[in-house]
C-alpha cells in the first residue's frame, strides 16, 4: 500500500489529487442523500416478531393427535427399552409430560394385562422403526 502510494507520487501527482477530489464530492452528496433518509425516517423502533424466538415444539403424539391405549402394545412397545424393558424417560422420548404419564399408565396397564414384557422388548417389535435415539436424548437427565 504504502509502495503503490509512493509510485503514485511519483508517477502524477496531479491524478492523484483529481481523484480524490472525485472521490470527496461524490463521498459528500452520498453522505448528504444518506442524512435525508435518515431524517425522513422516525426514530422510533420499528414492530417486528422477535427473530430469536424458539418454534413451539410439539411432541410426537401431541402432533398426530394419539392417545395412547394400553390394548395398542406396538406403539407402547416404542418407548420401552429393547435390552431391560425400561420405559424411556421423557429426556429420551420428548413427549410433553401428559403424553408421558399417559404412555406409562398405559404400559403399566398392559404390563398387568400380560399384553407386554417386563424385562425386555416384544420380539415382534425389535425391528420396528425408532421414534427417538435413546443412545443420544433430546436433553441430558436430570439427574
Ligand atoms: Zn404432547
């Protein structure tokens, strides 16, 4: 920069001073058109939603309008355990926490009834597809 600046002094001074000259007027009636904009504008702020608002998240039975029955035992099958026959947690699942109580009622019921395991997944649903990775939850636990 400093080099090209020197060649320029020695090379024409006088274009150089021509366009600066150029480059101050034009600079001036842009800063003058800038300043009419701004003036014409009202101070005020301005009403707009708020860009850093989080998209209300539904849960996954909430969305499709389910309530679960302890006689549907391929649903239920999806938030147990396959390994221990755990009911996965609501930091697991993310269900809203009556969608939670209600499957665990549920499963609790069909449990009772002898329609589910205990300790481990229905064999029949091993291969059904995941609603959720256990491996990797929604939120940490609490705990
Ligand atoms: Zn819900």
């Amino acid at each position: 920069m400093f080099k090209f600046a020197k060649y320029l002094a020695d090379k024409g001074s006088v274009v150089n001073i021509a366009k600066n000259t150029i480059r101050s007027v034009s600079k001036s009636a842009s800063d003058t058109s800038s300043l009419a904009a701004v003036s014409n504008d009202t101070d005020e702020p301005i009403d707009i939603p708020n860009p850093y608002q989080k998209e209300r998240s539904i849960c996954i039975l909430c969305k499709h309008n389910i309530v679960p029955d302890y006689k549907n035992v391929r649903l239920l099958s999806q938030f147990q355990s396959p390994y221990t026959g755990r009911i996965y947690g609501r930091h697991i699942t993310g269900l809203c926490k009556t969608k939670q109580a209600e499957v665990e009622t549920a499963i609790i019921r069909a449990q009772a009834c002898a329609l589910m395991p205990t300790y481990h997944k229905d064999i029949d649903f091993i291969k059904d597809p995941k609603l959720f990775n256990p491996e990797k939850p929604i939120r940490p636990h609490k705990y």
